[in-house]
C-alpha cells in the first residue's frame, strides 16, 4: 500500500512541476542574437476553455446566461466588447509589459517588419474566478509558442509549449474572466522573455 502510494505521490509531483512553464520542443534560441525585433500574433481559433474542453462559442454561451441572470443584458452587452477588445489588443499588451520587461535586447511588438514573427496559438485557457474577499484563482493559459518566418510562416524555427502558464492579481479588470486571462499572458511573457535572456547571456 505504501509503494502505490508513493508512486500516486510522485506521479502528481511530476505533473505538477511540469506545469507553469515553457518547454522547449523544437529548435533553439540561437536565430534571435542578432534581431532587434520581433513580431507577434494572437491565434484563438484551436483553443478549449475550462475543464470541460469547451469551445469559445460554449464558453460565451454559459456565460451569458449567468451574466444575464445574475447581472442583466447591459453588464452582459460590456462583457462582450470587452471579451473581444481584450482578445484583439490587450492580452498584447500584457505580453509585451511582460516579455519587454525581461528580454531587454529584443523588443516584441505587432506590426513591425520584422525576419520573425512570435505565433501565440492558445490550446487551451483556464478563466479563474473571483470571489472578493473570499478568494480568487487565476487564470491559466496552455499555448503553442512558435516562431516563424514573417515571409515564410510555414517555416518553424523553434516551438515551445507554454503549460498552464498562471497568472497573478495585478491588474484592474481581474475580477472579470478576460482581465485574470490577461494577466496569465503577462506571466506567459515574463518566462519566455526570461528564457530568452538567459540562452543569449
């Protein structure tokens, strides 16, 4: 009993610990010494919500009919500008004060005519909850991370997989689902920009 309880132990240490980093599955570092800037795009349209693997139309869905019920039409007509300015330009944003913050030689940005270009491709996104002061549990974000020609995006020079990457408390829109996602971008950005620094010491 004792032996297949160790082994259960280790098992989930093992989960555990892989979880809340970035995982090199392909290439390396090397092909961003000599670049100054990087592109990067947003790519949603593989991604899963919740435990339940639900689609983003599912999520949206069960979310209106909370919204609407708890809160009425007008909070759930801003909840869904915001869902989408959030996905069009802020979760950016919160990636670029992360990644900008650690990788001091290489700036990130959207739009530049850069020989590279950043593909965030989420795979799967964890929303969190507030409670006030109960609690909260933040965000996680599971994502592709792969760097391409801008000119040749079929060419993959390195990919790294981002797991579960957790957010934190720090900013204002945190008691909505789209604020606590954000801030698991900035996280996200922290530790590839960390990485990355560290492989071109």
């Amino acid at each position: 009993m004792k032996k297949i309880f160790l082994v259960l132990f280790f098992a989930l240490a093992s989960t555990v610990f892989s979880q809340n980093k970035i995982n090199v599955t392909q290439g390396s570092f090397d092909f961003l010494k000599d670049q100054t800037e990087i592109n990067v795009q947003l790519k949603f349209d593989k991604a899963t919500y919740q435990e339940k693997n639900l689609t983003e139309a599912q999520y949206i869905e069960s979310r209106k009919t909370d919204i609407t019920a708890r809160k009425g039409v007008k909070v759930w007509e801003n909840w869904t500008y915001q869902w989408e300015r959030f996905k069009t330009s802020e979760y950016l944003k919160y990636f670029y004060e992360g990644i900008n913050s650690k990788s001091k030689k290489i700036k990130f940005n959207n739009d530049v005519k850069a020989k590279y270009t950043l593909i965030i491709d989420a795979k799967w996104i964890y929303a969190g909850w507030y409670g006030g002061m109960i609690g909260s549990q933040e965000a996680k974000l599971t994502a592709d991370l792969l760097f391409v020609e801008t000119d040749n995006p079929t060419n993959v020079i390195m990919k790294l997989t981002a797991d579960k990457i957790q957010g934190k408390k720090m900013n204002d829109q945190f008691s909505w689902e789209y604020g606590r996602i954000a801030a698991a971008y900035l996280i996200t950005g922290k530790k590839l920009g960390t990485e990355i620094k560290s492989a071109l010491k």
